[in-house]
C-alpha cells in the first residue's frame, strides 16, 4: 500500500444527520467520549449504559434531533448485533467446553510437562495463543493466570517472566485475530474478507507476540520481581471430568474453525472463480458462522462426549456458557451504536475534510485514532469498534488486502497502554499481586509494546503488498 493517504472521495461518507461544521463536530465526539469516560470510570455505571447515553449525548452535542439520534443509535445496535451476536454465542460455547471438560488443562499440563527452564516463557505464551483463540480475553485471563502462578510456585520460575508471555498471547489474540469481537465488528464495519484479515493477522500476530511476550518478559522480571500471592494460588478442582479429552483432539477443535477460514482464504485467493464448486463449498464451509457452529458440533463429541459427559451435561454446559455473555453483547452491540451515531453525524465526512491533503497514511490515521478513543474509553473492544467506524469511509476503493490491513491497524491501537480505565489492568494487578506502578510498568508497557510492533508489522506488509 506503498503512498496509501487518506485522500479519500468525500462522495464515500454517508449522508450526515445533522448539518454542524466540523468544529462543532470535533467538539462533540470528544464531549460524547467524555461522557461514556466520566460515566465508566467516576460514577461506575456499565459500559452498555454509559454508552448508550454518550451516543445520544454526541447526537445532541453535534445539534441532531434527538430523535434521529435514536434511530441511529438503535440500527447501529441492532446491526452490529445482528453481525456478530451468533458468533460470539458460539465463541462462547467452544470456551465452556473446552474449560469444563478438562480440554484446556489437558493442553496446558502436556505442553508444560516437555518445557523446562529457558523453554517454560515459550511455552506459556503458546499455551495462551493456542487457548487464546476461541476463549474471550477475560475468561482466557481467569483459565490462564491460575496456571501461571501455579507454575511460578511450584516450579520457582519469576511471575513476570512466565505471566507476561501469557498475558500478551492472549492479548494480541484478543485485539487482532478473529472471531474475537473486535476484529469482527471492524472486518463487518470495513467490508474486509475476514480469511484475509485472518490470514493477515496471524503472520503480525506471531513476531508481535514473540517480541512482546517472551522477549519483554526479560526486562518486566528486573523491573517487577514480585512472588505468587499465596491467596491467589488455586488448588485444583476437587470434581474433575471422569476422562480428559486428548491433546490432539482437543487442539484440532480449538483449531478447526480457524483452519476452515484459511482455508476458505486460499481458495479465493487460488481459485478467484465464485461459480467454481470448490469455492462455494469453501466459502460456505469458511464463513465464520459455519466454521464456529462445526467447531461447537465438533468440541460436543471431542471434549464433551470424551470427558464423559452425558447429554444433560452437555445441554447444561451450553446453557451456562450463555448466561454470562449477555453483557458483552450489550456492551458490543452499544458500541456499534455509538460507532453508527458517529457515522451519521458526520464525523467520517469531518475527518475527510480535514484529512485532505495530508500525507499521513491512512494505516497510521485509522492507529492512531484507535489508540485515542483506547486511551479515552480503556475498552479494547468500544476502541475498534467506534475507530472503525470513524475511518469506514477511508476504505472506500482500497483492495482487499489494504482493507484487511486496516482492520489490523485499528486492532493495533486499540490494545495500546492499559491504565486505570480498563478492567483488564484491575485483573491483572489483583491476580499478581502488584501495586499500580508496578502493574504500569509490566502489562502497560506489554500492551503498548504490542500496540506499536503491530503497527510496525502492519506497515511493512502494506510496503511489501
């Protein structure tokens, strides 16, 4: 994408509500974004509310009628929802699954077992990778960070130098490979091909999360040397499954819907003939929604059926794995609100206009406004979601591969430096047990470490495609 700007066609923003200049419109997003920080942080209100009011709140700022505010608000909602709701469901599903039959102990235990000293920090942030991938960051952080200081105590290894591997597998997961919510919702704003996104974003995932796992991890050890909390470290449950899954299975279902989007991405890019029956069988095989769902049928007899479980079980496993996911997506489908009343605003025509001219590439730009509204809001998620819907109109006539490049732009910014603002920072300072400056120092920095090199490895592909 070598000389990409961001001179893109006003034609391509879509008609805005409200008739405001751009400064009124500058003024407010950032009051709009104040508001959802203010609510979140000061007066702990849930994420879903405070941005439900912070989208009608920017309405009202940029002079919308509140109505119209309403209707962008709500088809924003209902759009994202609609988008993504079925896959994240089915995310979470494969998660309970794989936590509840043992699965995910039988990866960690094999892979532990034949990594010893130096080895160990590569072994934990494969563990999380591999983990990492159908589990949100929040329930990959409560699965791994248990196993993180079980091994730290047991096997005297340094926290930091074993739990930060882990906390950036997980990380770069969570922020640049799909089905995770972010990526998805910016591969549905941006009309990217989410096998190339996919494919993409494993080859910036794999330096990435080298550079900011194992290789950090060496200087977050001198710079934090804090032990295991003993009230911290777990016990292993007492009712384990009568049977564990085996490794093999149990890796090839984490990895089968993964591998059926790949694969549906090779044969497009190979074949490049929709009336071919390879391509259509792929296509339908690789849809997200279908290789989930595979993925979900498959994990009932590999995990499930394997650990024992009787049908009643496994009814009850799906049911439970529901339950707690209604909040993430209330929070997911409200930010696609927020995103929606961004876009009606007319906010990607303000940035149009005030872009024109620059040389700043659009890739920088879509970063940079990521790691803005990540700063503002601390949600990884709300970042990707409303930075994707800022920087749509810049899409407009790019290829396929600058598309996807784009979405790992803004999946990028989104992970940069965690503070006080992001319930993430809170988990992992109260299970390391560390004081702010310390959880700072470590998770911060690894998180913006990897908001940068990601960036830095997007670039080189656009140069290179």
């Amino acid at each position: 994408m070598t000389g990409l700007s961001v001179e893109i066609l006003a034609a391509a923003a879509p008609a805005p509500i409200t008739s405001a200049g751009n400064a009124q419109l500058g003024v407010a997003v950032l009051a709009g974004i104040a508001v959802i920080v203010l609510l979140i942080t000061r007066l702990k209100l849930h994420a879903f509310l405070a941005l439900t009011i912070g989208s009608l709140a920017l309405g009202v700022f940029a002079g919308a009628p509140l109505d119209k505010a309403i209707v962008s608000f709500t088809a924003g909602l209902g759009a994202t929802v609609a988008g993504v709701g079925v896959l994240i469901a089915l995310g979470a599903i494969l998660g309970r699954l794989l936590a509840d039959s043992g699965g995910a102990d039988e990866i960690v235990d094999t892979i532990l077992a034949k990594a010893k000293g130096r080895a160990m920090p590569w072994a934990m942030v494969l563990i999380a990778s591999v983990i990492g991938l159908p589990l949100f960051f929040e329930v990959g952080i409560v699965l791994l960070i248990p196993v993180v200081l079980l091994v730290a105590k047991r096997g005297n290894y340094s926290l930091m130098r074993i739990g930060i591997p882990a906390l950036a597998g997980l990380s770069v997961m969570h922020g640049l490979i799909p089905p995770h919510p972010g990526p998805l919702v910016a591969i549905d704003a941006l009309h990217a091909n989410l096998g190339v996104t996919l494919a993409l974003g494993v080859v910036v995932a794999i330096p990435t999360v080298i550079i900011a796992g194992p290789l950090f991890s060496r200087y977050a050890a001198r710079w934090v040397d804090v032990p295991a909390p003993e009230q911290m470290v777990p016990q292993r449950p007492s009712a384990e499954p009568a049977h564990r899954p085996r490794f093999g299975a149990t890796v090839f279902t984490v990895l089968l819907p993964v591998a059926l989007m790949l694969v549906k991405a090779l044969v497009d890019i190979v074949v490049d003939d929709p009336k071919n029956s390879l391509q259509r069988i792929t296509d339908v095989a690789g849809s997200p929604l279908i290789a989930l769902l595979a993925a979900v049928l498959v994990g009932m007899f590999t995990l499930g059926r394997a650990a024992g479980f009787t049908k009643e079980r496994l009814s009850t496993t799906v049911e439970k794995s529901l339950a707690p996911i209604a909040g993430i997506l209330l929070i997911v489908g409200a930010g696609g609100g927020f995103k929606q009343t961004l876009i009606d605003a007319g906010v990607g025509r303000m940035i149009l206009d005030l872009s024109k001219g620059w040389s700043i590439p659009a890739l920088l730009l879509a970063w940079l406004i990521a790691v803005a509204i990540r700063l503002a809001t601390g949600s990884a998620t709300v970042a990707t979601i409303s930075a994707a819907g800022l920087v749509a109109p810049l899409a407009a006539g790019m290829s396929t591969t600058e598309t996807a490049l784009l979405v790992l732009a803004i999946g990028s910014g989104s992970l940069f430096f965690s503070h006080v603002n992001d319930a993430g920072f809170w988990l992992v300072k109260e299970y390391f047990g560390m004081t702010v400056g310390q959880t700072v120092k470590t998770w911060s920095v690894m998180e913006t470490i990897i908001s940068v090199v990601g960036l830095g490895f997007v670039l080189l592909l656009s140069l290179v495609l």
